[in-house]
C-alpha cells in the first residue's frame, strides 16, 4: 500500500504558512506517497489547490487525517483532529508538547507518535531539517524592513542638491541565525550596523557583515558553543557597555527567545528613556514577552522617545517563502523515517529520536518534563537570536 501523507490547513488566525509547497510535492511522491490537502491550506501563503500537482484535496480535516500514514503541519493541530487519527501515524509540527499537556495525552491515547520540529537536533547532519533557522532566517530579513517604515528617516546615506543626509545606525543585539540575518539585510539597505551578543566568537561572523560588533568585555560562552546565563556582575557590565550603543542607535532589532522560556531581558525602561527622538526598537522576542522593558506583545507602543514594534509571528509574514523553506525542513526528516515506500521509524537515528516528542510505543517519553527538556536544549542557542 502507498505512504499516505495528508496537510492540514492552520487554524490559528495569525498563521498564513502551509506545511508542504507545491514545489515540494513531486519529491515527496517520489518516496512512494500519495498526497492528500485539506482545501485551501495554501491559500494565505498564495498557493491554489489547483497549484498542488497529483494531490487530492479534502474539505474535511477528519476525513482528511483518518487514513494517513502521516500528517503535516505548522503549528499543533485542534485535538479534535488528532482524535480523528489512525493508530501508529506520525504527526510532523511545531508542537512545544510542555505547553500543550491536554494535546500530548491526545496524542498518547489515539498511539501516534508525534516529531515536534523545535526539537530538531542542532548537529550538522540535521541543518536541512532545522526549521528553527530557516524561519529564523527569514525573521531576521524581515525585521530592519519592518523597522524602517516605522522609522521618520531613511536608513542610507542619500546625498541630494541641498545636502547631505546621513545613514542610518542599526544595532542588532543576538546574532543567532535571526540576528546576522537582521545585520546583513540591514547592511544592504545602506545603513552602519553594530552587532552584540555574549558569545565573543560571533565577533568574526558580524564583521563578515560589514557590522561593528560590540566588545563588553563578558565571555558567556556555555557547553556546545551556546551562551550561559549572566551572573548579576556580568549583567551589570553588560549593561553600562551597551548603554552608549543603545542610546545612538536610530534602530534596535532584539531576537533573543527560547522555546518554552520567558525572553531574556536586553533593554531596560532607562535605556529605553535615553534613546534619541524617533528611534525604532523591533522586538523579534515579543512572542515570549519581548527583550524591551515596555514591548507589547502584537502591538506597537510609543515608549518616551522610541517606537517598540512587538510583532508576533514574524516568519508568516512571509509565508510564501517560510511555506516553501519549512517544507524542505519536513521532506528531509521523512527521508528519514520512509524506507522502500513504508513508514520505518528507527529510534536509534540521533535525529529522530531527539525530535520525536511522543512516541506511540513508548509514552513515558513523552511527558511533559522531557518534551520541555529536549526543547530547550535543541534550541539552546535561540537564546541568542532565534525565533519561530
């Protein structure tokens, strides 16, 4: 019998991203599956059913996953959906299982096993299967566009019959993936970038730039390569040496997050209070409470001189692109788990064993403590420039 792979389309109202594009259809076939998508799942990512080539489409979600091998999407499903799943299925989603304890014991009382695509492995042979960076990525190119249309200036040097106007300064602070992407786009579009962050080897990769990194004189390199906490002395050091960067910055875009976790603080209100007149703040941590002391998750506030933009979900966006990106993220972690056109699920791959988050033949992987572990620890680095 063939693999049966069923897309669901989002229901959260700030999603537009679809998990399978088009594009990627054909490759997906090719592993020997047939392909079902609930109507109109790529619509808001501007993919027509008709676009899908070879793909049924199902207006039921429940008809649609019934019979499915395996199922796709975005964000965690309704558990009404999940309900309506085959025994031994897989499901492939964003899923943060610690926050969602009533969807994880769905998911364990219908026996399907469950790949949270947080939990990917931060190891080299896994980088194609990172769906963390890949949005992350295209967060980070998002956010100094979206800080320039809130900013009352231009961001290049533009030099005009009656003078000269200078660039504009970006600061990025946390150059994870979101962070150089910031730089580089900020970089490109005329303006002097500074990029900061606690891990001094990232010093090279924001030169590489074209930004001025911001040297504190705080070493916080952790296990791995990824930053550890601050002590209170190194928070305060931190503090007074970024203070003047903050402070003549026209431009700050933060993207400090951890799954699971509350933002790490970068921005206090004094700083905030000392910023100069019409100055933009991008918060790309506002999904877990923001960097800034004064970010309003979804919203944009006025903050004495400084605009601080909270935008939520940033890579939908661009759901066009983070569609097609997160797709690929999902076909490299199948090729994994399909074998001669079956459903081979092999738990002594590192890959799939760190990112299964519920296993349907071994639930007491699945509680809630591990989920947030392994979570936490696959994107131990985010907290330095990464978001979904």
């Amino acid at each position: 019998m063939p693999l049966n792979i069923s897309i669901l389309k989002e229901t959260r109202p700030d999603e537009k991203r679809v998990a399978m594009a088009p594009s990627v259809v054909p490759r997906l076939a090719r592993l020997g599956a047939t392909l079902s998508l609930q109507a109109g799942a790529g619509q808001a990512a501007t993919f027509a059913d008709a676009a899908y080539p070879g793909v049924t489409i199902v207006a039921d979600p429940k008809a649609l996953v019934a019979d499915a091998d395996i199922v796709l999407g975005v964000q965690p499903p309704p558990i009404e959906v999940v309900r309506a799943m085959k025994p031994g299925a897989v499901l492939i989603s964003f899923l943060y299982a610690a926050s969602a304890p009533d969807l994880v014991e769905a998911l364990r009382q219908r026996q399907v096993t469950a790949f949270a695509m947080e939990q990917v492995p931060r190891i080299s042979r896994a980088q194609a299967m990172d769906a963390l960076s890949s949005q992350a990525a295209l967060a980070g190119y998002y956010a100094p566009m979206l800080g320039a249309v809130h900013m009352p200036r231009i961001l290049p040097m533009m030099t005009t019959a009656v003078g000269s106007l200078r660039a504009a300064k970006v600061l990025v602070m946390g150059l994870g993936v979101a962070g150089l992407s910031a730089l580089a786009t900020a970089h490109r579009l005329g303006a002097i970038t500074e990029g900061y962050d606690v891990r001094p080897e990232t010093k090279e990769q924001a030169q590489s730039l074209g930004a001025k990194f911001v040297d504190t004189g705080v070493d916080a390199r952790g296990e791995g390569g990824y930053a550890r906490e601050l002590t209170a002395d190194e928070k305060e050091r931190v503090q007074k040496a970024i203070g003047q960067h903050i402070a003549e910055a026209d431009m700050i875009i933060t993207t400090a997050s951890v799954p699971g976790k509350p933002a790490p603080r970068l921005i206090s209100a004094a700083q905030v209070a000392a910023m100069k007149p019409g100055s933009v703040i991008i918060d790309l941590g506002a999904e877990s409470g923001g960097n800034c002391e004064g970010t309003e998750p979804g919203r944009t506030v006025v903050v004495g001189p400084a605009t601080i933009v909270g935008p939520l979900n940033v890579p939908s966006a661009l759901a066009q692109h983070a569609s097609e990106l997160y797709a690929k993220n999902i076909l490299n972690l199948i090729e994994l788990m399909v074998k001669d056109g079956a459903l081979s699920l092999d738990f002594t791959d590192e890959v799939l064993a760190k990112t299964a988050a519920v296993r349907a033949e071994a639930p007491t992987t699945a509680t809630a403590g591990d989920s947030i572990e392994a979570a936490s620890a696959s994107a131990a680095s985010h907290a330095q420039g990464e978001v979904q």
